[in-house]
C-alpha cells in the first residue's frame, strides 16, 4: 500500500508544517516509510504552494508525487493547479470559502469543509492547515488522530501546542461528520 | 546550476531541521528553486538518516539526489552508506570525532571538522548540525551565511534562537579557516 499526498494552497497558509507533521506522525510514530518533500522558489512563491508526502508499506523507491491519491486545496490557484492530476477516484478535499468548484470540470466527488472558518472561530486563520490535517486522517484513515497529536509538539513553540491540538480535533470532527452524511 | 546536498547522520541529529533551514534560506531569500526531501522509517531509523536538498537556478523537474555534490555525514554508518555516492569531484564533509575513514577506499579530498566538539564548546551537542551547515555554507558557496540566519528564526523556538545563530557563525568559521589552510 503507498498512498500519495498532496496538500496544497497559498504561501503563509502553513502547508509545509503540515506535510512535515503529516510525515513524522506516520514515519515515527506509526513506523511507515514516509517521503516528503518541499519545494521553494517560482514554484512555491507565486501562489500556488504544496508539500508532498508518500506513506508506503514497503521502501519508497520513486520518491515523486504525480496523481496523488488525497490532494487538499486551500487557493482556487492551488485547485486549478493540482486537481486535475488527482488519481482516479482520488480524495479531493478543499476550503468551503476559499475555492469556487469548476462544476464544468468537476466529476469527482469533492469533500468541501469550512477550514478557514472554523479557524475564525477559534481566533486563528492560521490553523485551518491543522484543522484540515485532522479531517483528513478521518476521511481517509492514512493515519491516526493521535499519532498526527503526538507530532504536533516537536514542530510548534510549545505556547501554540494546545491550540494547534485543539484545532486537530475540530478537523477530526468535520472529518467524522462528513463521513457520517456520505453515508 | 543544480547542486545536490544531502546532510546524514543519525536520528537525533538534527539533519532534517538543517535541511529545511538550508532549503529555507535557498528558496525564500536567495529566490533560488529548492527542493527538499526527507524520509521516516526504516530509512531514517536505523542508524543513517538523510535530508536531501537540491538546489537549482532553473525550475527542478527531477527531484531526487542519487550523486550529491556535497556530503555532509555525522555518523559512521552514514558515512559508510552515502560516501560512495558521492559525485566525483564533489566535497565531502565530515565530524572529526564520529567518523573514521576508510583510508582504503578514501582517495578524495575530505574536509574533516570538528563540529560536535565545538558544538559541546557551546554546551549543547545538538547544535552540530547548525555548526556543520555554516561550514558548508562557507566551503561550498551556496547559499550566504545571513540567508541561512534569516531562515533560523521561523524554524526554533525563540529561546533557542541566540544560540543557533552562534553556532551558524562559528560553523561559519570553521569553514573559512580550512579554505585558507587548504590554499
């Protein structure tokens, strides 16, 4: 099993974490083999950001992402972007507010959630990329809640820990839910 | 120009925060392209652990280093196990106390530091990996000291801050003494 993660969107918006938190969660403490890579430059700077990560079961000899299996979008620069090299009944999830569907394009099922939102609420924009982190794992069962949990305090200064932790389990419920109307 | 830079050692050490800092300082305020790589899981647990960097003037499509031009190894086990990838003519790095050199097989030009006794100097063995990145920043030329102090207080807690930025410039130091003893 090697599942392709694509988590995408503007710069600033704390992707980069996230593909490093998502990383550590399942590498260290799931014992998976993890890849993940980042990228700076053209490529990052103008709008659309990403950072990639690749779970497997066995040793990740193509460490390259080209039709992920889960992509996130938090920019409609992102979604145009990247969406189209979604895999096959792939997992696209994307921000509620920040992201208009090209229904002409769109024949996917598509997870719409209110990230940034929900982020309000808790008084920081910022942590719409954990909150989506969170959601995810629920939809897509990559990893565990508590593992990504585990993760979050070696990347953060510790006075964002609980907030970020907090913001986790916001996502993990928008996940659970959304599951539950799918049904 | 494209340079490949892979930093190895053991878990522990520091190597991934390095890279993402060298990457950092490279992609957002050298406005070069930058791709960052790193691995979880068997690969990083056992013994030899790898953050891969490659650095480019034009837009990176072949991300992964199979011949770096510079290597930076903190363990014997990496040193034994990246070593022979090595590029030839490329610079090799490493700790003066925490490898041996396989004189049997060693026939290119090494630069031997002692990052791990200065970084005890400065009372924290963790700070090898800043020491080693100064040094290379230095030996190499590729990316500028203050890039690499700019990318540091985004990637540490604050009260660490201080003490990264002495060991960048003692690495820093270091590098530019073994140029002037080489000529």
């Amino acid at each position: 099993m090697r599942t392709e993660i694509i988590l995408s969107g503007a710069g600033g918006q704390g992707l980069i974490l996230a593909g490093a938190i998502l990383a550590e969660a399942a590498g260290i403490y799931e014992e998976r083999e993890v890849v993940q890579t980042q990228s700076y430059g053209i490529q990052a700077r103008g709008g659309a950001s990403q950072s990639t990560v690749i779970i497997s079961d066995k040793r990740i000899k193509f460490p390259e992402v080209r039709h992920p299996d889960i992509l996130l979008c938090l920019s409609q620069e992102a979604y145009q972007r990247f969406s189209p090299n979604l895999k096959k009944g792939g997992l696209l999830v994307i921000d509620e507010h920040l992201i208009t569907l090209d229904l002409n394009h769109e024949e996917r099922d598509v997870v719409v959630l209110p990230f940034t939102s929900e982020a309000e609420r808790l008084g920081r924009r910022i942590l719409a990329n954990l909150i989506a982190l969170g959601a995810i794992a629920e939809l897509a069962k990559i990893v565990k809640v508590s593992s990504i949990a585990r993760a979050i305090p070696s990347r953060l200064p510790e006075r964002n820990v609980p907030a970020a932790l907090e913001a986790l389990q916001v996502g993990a419920r928008l996940g659970e839910i959304n599951k539950i109307i799918q049904l």
